[in-house]
C-alpha cells in the first residue's frame, strides 16, 4: 500500500526512480591500467589515457565487463550480448576528455528486478537497466578561497549505473531499495558499496501526484550518498512540490542538491536533455560483443544471493523471516551465522534444524544487539564464530543453562575468551547431579511447607515459585530439566 501525504487540498503520492552510480570493485579502471583504489595521494594513479593526452586510446578492461554481467544476472536482468560506448559530451575542468564514454543506446544489462521488503510486506521495484561509464574527476573547491584543484584519480576509474523504474511511492521503500541493492552487490562483490567513500551514489528523482493521476513532473535530486540523506531529500522534495502545486504553481523539471546541513533541495541547473550531451559511438572502441557461453560460466562465479538465503533459512532451518531476514541483510552476518550452525552442528551432533532457530535468536539479538551497542560491526566482533559455537555447544550439551550462557557471553565480549575457560574460571558448570539437586528440592519444599500444601490443593501456577527458589539456591546452575522433573516427582508424591 502507498503511503499518501497529507496536502492542505487532499492527499498525494509520491513517486520515486532512481539511478545508483555503483563503483565497480577492480584494480584498474575502465579503460586504462592505472589503479582505482580509493583515497590516494591527489593525481597519483593517472594514466596518460585517464588525462586525455592526445592519441591515448582506451583499451576495455575484462574485470568490468565481467562484473556488470555478475551484477545484471543478480539483479535477474537480460544481459545484451550487444553494447555499445558511446561519448556523452560536456565541458568541465575535471573531465579532460571533453567527454565521458558511458553506454547509451545500447546499454549492457536490460531489465531486471529488486524484491524490496518495507513493513512486512515485499514489493518489486523494476530495473529499467544497467550501464558502464567512467567517473570524472573531482574539482576541489575548498582548499583556497580563489582557486580549484583538480583530482583526476577518479577519471576513469569504471562505474555501474543502475536505473531503476519509477516504481517506488515513500522514502521507506527508496530507502529500503538503496539498502536491498547494497547488499546484493556486496554479496557478489561487483561494488564495496562503501557510500562514505562514495563508492556508491544516487541520483533520486522525485514526482508528486493525486492518487491514480498520471506520472507527475520530476525533480532529480543529484549525488545522495547515505539512506538518511535520501530519506529526508525525498520528504522535502515532496513537500516542496506539493505546496508549490497547491499554491496554483507548477514544478519546473530540473536539477536539485540536497543540502544535508540545512536538511533541504535547492535548485542547482535546469534539466539537461539527451541531445544537449550530443551523445554519438565512441569512434575508438568497438561495439561490444559477448559470447552466451562466455556470459554462463560467468553466471557459475555468482554466489547465494541474500532473497535465496533467506528463503532457506525459513525452508531448511526453520528460522523465522524475521530473523532470517536479519542474518542475510550482510554477507558478513550471513556468515558468521553459518559458520557458527556449522561447527555446532559438526561438534554436538545434532541436525542443523534442531538447534538453528537457537543460534539465529542468539546471533540476531544478543551478539547483534552487543555489537550494535558497542559500534562494531560483525568484522570485528570480539566474539569468534569459534567461540560462539563452543558457548552454543555447552548450552546444547546441558553444561550450562541459557541464563549462565548470558552471564558467560558477557564476559566473552569483554575479554574474547573461549567459554569453557570462563565456565571453569567462574565456577559455572551446571549442577546436573540429581543427589545434589534433590537435596535442594527437600530444602526448599521444607521451607515453604505452607506453600506445598497450596500447591497440592490444586494451585499449580505455584510450580514456577519452586522451580525459581531451588535456581536461585543454585546461583542459576541447577539443570532446569532435571529440576522440573525431580520437583514433579517429590510435589506428587
Ligand atoms: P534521465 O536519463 O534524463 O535522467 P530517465 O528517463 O532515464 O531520465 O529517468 C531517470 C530516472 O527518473 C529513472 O530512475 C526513472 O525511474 C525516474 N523517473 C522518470 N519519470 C519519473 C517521474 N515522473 N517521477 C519520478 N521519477 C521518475
Ligand atoms: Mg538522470
């Protein structure tokens, strides 16, 4: 369901496409040798060609090609065995060409889809295409208040334009639709989808319409580079239309900046057409040409995609789609949980469905809740999959309970230790000596002689009150299980 907005004259929706400038993950750039690895010393990974000097031709780099076909099978997109570059014309100080070689007519990927989940409910959002383009460089405006400097490291260095459809109706689903194509690309690995470093950015295009009107005029929203900032451009971009359309005015088709600081658009130039850029094939690189065969094996290369993992999460594990949905959200996390469910499975024996949905809560809340909290990242958990599974394979073996298993994982956190030394060190293995338990039972029942009469009398909600005075004797270490059967026995007999 679109989520509609509140105007002084009734409501409306918004209409959201977008097009995502992904960085391809290569060592070199798109058409020449020099390295395109991110935040090296001004101008020092520029080749001749990345300067336009003259007579430089461009020679394709394989890596890429191979990276935008991975990204365009991911995104289940026809992949065009046919392409072609072509010169999109401009002049700027940062653009020594004079132009960018990006894909125009033909691009290399045709339509595909994203599955975007927002409020429990999934909704598809259509790929219009993928094309390949070099990046320009990057004029520095800030560093004297007359000058600018050029930084032509970026020249070149290959990005993947993903367009989308004007599929999405809130800044949810955009945000969501920007987070879900990350991830996809970080799983296969095409772009390191690192948006502080910008190696991932989005042009959004924004539109305002009544309710099953035509498409609206749009406005496009330049170089968002965090879901935050495209959230609040969309929500103020949709609200300044809206006003300037109820006030009687109409929405000029142009190019906006989105000014983080103040939280608003501005206008920044008037909406450039195809024909302004003069766009015609680059006379030296030839058209394109895949072999399908070629474009098979390099389907092989793809790993599980995050839509395929959870679903067999659910199917196979028996997780929720909750949790599922929280393991597969990055790669990294992904991992780790398999990883775990692997040795825990190889170490106690047991089928992975039986102890998954145990492994999912404790990844999923505690160690993600821990590491949310402590402002790490899976990568640098203190807690090693290792550990995690031997802290898992104690619980699942009855040597601790779950609540000593708390105590015990606060102090892996704290201190990385494997679990059985913590266990040793503390004293914490789990009291599973039935001698010594019915002992306590005896003392307890003894103790709360009036309470036992009640409970035979038929109050039977007085069984937790027992079962919590003989843990709490024990420090939390008596066996639950045996517990509540030797409890049963002595309350019955
Ligand atoms: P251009 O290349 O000139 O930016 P495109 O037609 O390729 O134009 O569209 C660019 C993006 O704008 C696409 O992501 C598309 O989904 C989106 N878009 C097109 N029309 C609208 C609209 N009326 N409202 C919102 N987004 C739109
Ligand atoms: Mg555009």
């Amino acid at each position: 369901m679109a989520k509609l907005i509140e105007g002084a004259t009734g409501r409306w929706e918004v209409v959201i496409g977008m097009e995502v400038h992904a960085q391809v993950s290569s060592n070199a750039k798109l058409f020449s040798g020099a390295s395109a690895t991110y935040g090296a010393e001004p101008n020092s990974q520029v080749s001749f060609v990345d300067a336009a000097m003259p007579g430089m031709l461009p020679v394709i780099n394989e890596e890429c090609i191979r990276q935008a076909v991975r990204t365009g099978l991911a995104l289940g997109a026809e992949i065009n065995l046919y392409s072609v570059f072509d010169r999109k014309n401009y002049f700027y100080a940062d653009l020594p060409q004079g132009y960018q070689i990006s894909q125009f007519k033909h691009p290399i990927v045709g339509h595909g889809r994203v599955t975007i989940e927002v409020e429990g409910e999934s909704r598809e959002v259509g790929i219009t295409r993928l094309h390949l383009e070099q990046d320009a460089g990057k004029s520095l405006h800030d560093q004297h208040p007359s000058l600018t400097y050029v930084d032509l490291n970026r020249s070149g260095v290959a990005l993947m334009e993903i367009v989308s459809e004007p599929d999405m109706r809130s800044s949810e689903e955009a945000g969501a639709y920007l987070k879900k194509l990350r991830t996809i690309l970080r799983y296969i690995g095409s772009c390191d989808g690192n948006m502080e470093e910008g190696s991932m950015r989005a042009d959004v295009n924004v539109s305002v319409r009544r309710p099953g009107e035509p498409l609206g005029t749009r406005c496009e929203i330049k170089n968002v580079n965090s879901v935050r900032f495209l959230q609040q451009a969309i929500e103020y971009e949709a609200r300044r239309q809206i006003d300037i359309i109820e006030d009687g005015g109409k929405i000029d088709q142009e190019t906006r900046l989105f000014d983080a600081a103040k939280g608003e658009t501005r206008s920044m130039r008037s909406k450039e057409e195809a024909h302004d850029y003069r766009y015609f094939p680059d006379p030296d690189l030839l058209p394109l040409k895949l072999a399908q065969a070629w474009v098979d094996e390099v389907a092989k290369t793809l790993p599980e995609l995050p839509d395929a993992k959870r679903d067999r999460f659910v199917a196979d594990l028996g997780l929720t789609p909750y949790n599922a949905s929280v393991l597969v959200a990055e790669k990294e996390s992904a991992a780790y949980f398999e990883a775990v469910l692997a040795e825990l499975t190889a170490v106690s024996g047991k089928p992975a469905r039986e102890v998954a949905t145990q492994v999912a809560n404790w990844v999923a809340g505690d160690l993600f809740g821990a590491l949310n909290k402590a402002g790490k990242s899976i990568e640098n958990s203190p807690v090693s999959a290792h550990n995690f599974a031997q802290l898992q394979k104690l619980m699942v073996d009855g040597q601790i309970s779950g609540r000593i298993a708390k105590e015990v994982f606060e102090h892996m956190l704290a201190t990385g230790d494997e679990p059985a030394k913590i266990v040793a060190e503390k004293g914490l293995v789990q009291v599973s000596d039935s001698a010594a338990i019915a002992a306590i039972i005896d003392e307890v029942l003894a103790e709360n002689a009036d309470k036992v009469a009640e409970y035979r009398s038929g109050k039977d909600k007085l069984f937790g009150f027992f079962v919590g005075q003989v843990m709490k004797k024990t420090q939390g270490k008596a066996n639950p299980q045996l517990v509540n059967e030797a409890l049963k026995a002595k309350l019955a007999g």
